[in-house]
C-alpha cells in the first residue's frame, strides 16, 4: 500500500472518530514527512470542523498540533493548554516540529480555531462528558433482565409521501439489544426480528411467518424501521456518531439531545431527545425524527411498564399456542404472502416482495 494511500485512509478514519493511539501517531509520521500532505491534513481538518459546526477532540488535537509551533514569523507561538492537547496515549508536551509553509488564509483560521478551542473547549467537553456518562448509565440500566414497555406514537412529518397506514395501539416491550412488538387493531398480532435481522410475525394463536430482508416490501421495512426498538444498539451509536447536549426538562429527569455528526445506517436519524429517570437512569421517554427517501417521520416511545423479562416472547414461539406452526424458508415466498394477505386483508399483499423465480414453486 502507497503512502498516500495509506494517509487517505487514515486521515478518512480519524474524521469519522474510528482512529487509534498506534494510527494517530502512523498518520503524524506520514504528514511530517511530506509537506503536500501536510497541507491536506490541515486543509481537511478545518474542511470538517467548519461542515460538522464541532471541533472533535482527536482533529482539534492534531490541528495545535500542526500549527502549535509554526515557523511563519507572522503566527506568535502560543502555549498549548494541557485540556486541548491531552489525547490518551499521547505525550503530554508538544512535539517540536516546524514546518516551512502554510498559506496566509489557513494560518489565520487556524489561529482563530485555536483561540476559540482555547476558551470553550473545555466547557464543551466537561457537558459532552456528562450527557455521555448519563447515557452510558442509561445502557446499563437497560442491561439488566427486566423489560420495560413503550407505548409508541408515529406521526409523518411534513415531508411525507407514503400512503401506508400507521398502526394505532402499538407497544414495544425492550431488553437490551432485543424487543417484540404487540399490534392493537382490526387484528391482535405480535412481530419482533431474529438475529440475522428477518421479521417474525404470528397470525393468529397458531401461526407466524418469518420474512427474510431480501423479501421485506416497503409497507413491512417501514413497519420495521418505525417500531425497531434495539435500545443498547442505539445509544451505542449515539455516543459514537452525535453530538450530545442537555437541556431543560422536568425535576426528576434528564433531557439529552443527540445530534448525528455522520449517519451510521439506512435509517438516517436527524434527532433524537432522550429522557432519562435521574433516579433509577431508565429511559422515560425517547424521540425518534428520521429523514427517509420519499418520508419523514417522528416516533415516540414513552415508559408505561416495568417488569421481569418473559424469555419466549422475544420469538414467536412465546405468542403461539400448541400445536403451532412457523413459516419460514421451507415454505415459499409466495406461499407466504398468501398467508400474510388473507389474515391481515389486501392493503397487506406488498409487505413482501417476490423474485422472478420461486425455488419448489
């Protein structure tokens, strides 16, 4: 591998926050050894600091670092406070390096991000640590083996195009990283998702049928992206991928706000508002606003119930009846179909896609 091949996907690393120590210190050696990537490396920096709005703590290290102890006579050398240029793993003194160019337009932003980082940097990460220990003991709760039940309100925001019919009457009971959900309506039925990421879904006290993800319709996969609920998953990506701020919210409870810095899914999150129990750190309340292709959508998810985890239903098995019968691949997609179709009625029949070719068909 090149060397500029390798400092692209380092440098493409350390912008998505994914960098370790050994890399980091790879990448320093690369850009000090060429000033053509030198140059790209800063260029980049404040591409992404400006874009993001947020200076992370791994960029703003590396850029003092680049401009800490410039030779320009024009940039006065500056102590670097120990909060900004302390990074795990790294000496705490900067090391001396002087490099002979950097253009006048870049010097001068880089100064003015040094100075702004020297005054709010700290303040901002003191409140990232917070809102980060808050939903980290968030995670923790939610480890536990009790399950928590969400009642859960879908509204389409105003971008919204799709025709199909939100269900009404949903609740979503939560362990960790698993869940199953209870659909109230014109039909009573129960649907959750195995571990390869398939859809269950029972049809009556007797039958359920599992759709594999290459056979999800839009009308099924919108089901699945509005009501999946795997809690220890997504607090993972937020404080991975967002920005975490805390604001005002009821005496007993914790407002945090997660912003994505970068999406990490096909189930692109603009916002979500979590509150969180001061007392117990269970999450009472969760907002989630998504951006789809052709719809928009906000789904809240609010605590009604606590109680001790009943292991079956998180498969169909648990909301069946002996004798019972599951559908899965042993039965043909279409076979399938015709089965989801005549218990929940024809609005159903795209819930599942069918290929040209139907093995034992």
């Amino acid at each position: 591998m090149s060397s500029n091949t390798r400092f692209v996907e380092l440098m493409s690393r350390m912008l998505d926050d994914a960098i370790s120590d050994e890399e980091l210190v790879e990448l320093q050696t690369l850009a000090e050894s060429d000033p053509s990537l030198r140059s790209q490396l800063v260029d980049h920096l404040l591409l992404d600091s400006l874009l993001d709005e947020n200076l992370g703590q791994e960029p703003l290290t590396a850029l003092v670092d680049l401009i800490g102890e410039s030779s320009d006579p024009l940039l006065p050398t500056a102590p670097v406070p120990a909060s900004i240029r302390t990074h795990s793993g790294l000496s705490t003194t900067v090391i001396t390096r002087r490099w002979p160019w950097m253009s006048g337009w870049l010097v001068l932003a880089a100064s003015l991000l040094f100075l702004v980082s020297f005054f709010t940097l700290q303040g901002n990460r003191e409140a990232y640590a917070k809102a980060s220990q808050i939903v980290q003991a968030a995670m923790h709760t939610h480890a536990a083996p009790i399950e928590r039940i969400y009642v859960v309100d879908v509204k389409r925001g105003e971008t919204s195009d799709s025709r199909f019919e939100i269900p009404r009457n949903v609740r979503v009971a939560t362990q960790g990283d698993r869940f199953w959900v209870q659909m109230r309506g014109y039909r009573e039925w129960a649907w959750g998702r195995n571990e390869q990421g398939a859809i269950w879904m029972t049809l009556g006290p007797k039958r359920a049928v599992v759709v594999n993800p290459n056979e999800m319709g839009i009308p099924l996969r919108y089901i699945g992206d509005l009501y999946t609920l795997n809690l220890e998953t997504l607090l993972q990506n937020f404080l991975k991928h967002c920005r975490l701020e805390m604001s005002d919210g009821p005496a007993d409870s914790t407002i945090i706000v997660a912003t994505p810095r970068r999406q990490w899914s096909n189930r692109p999150l603009q916002r979500a508002t979590i509150e969180v129990d001061r007392e117990t750190k269970a999450i009472r309340k969760l907002v989630i606003e998504r951006e789809f292709e052709h719809a928009s959508s906000i789904s809240t998810f609010t605590l009604v119930d606590s109680r001790l985890a009943d292991e079956s239903l998180y498969g169909p098995e648990g909301h069946l009846s002996e004798p019972y019968r599951i559908f899965s691949n042993e039965m043909s997609a279409t076979r399938r179909r015709e089965l989801v179709t005549n218990w929940f009625g024809p609005t159903s029949e795209q819930w599942m896609k069918i290929q040209e070719t139907q093995p034992n068909e």
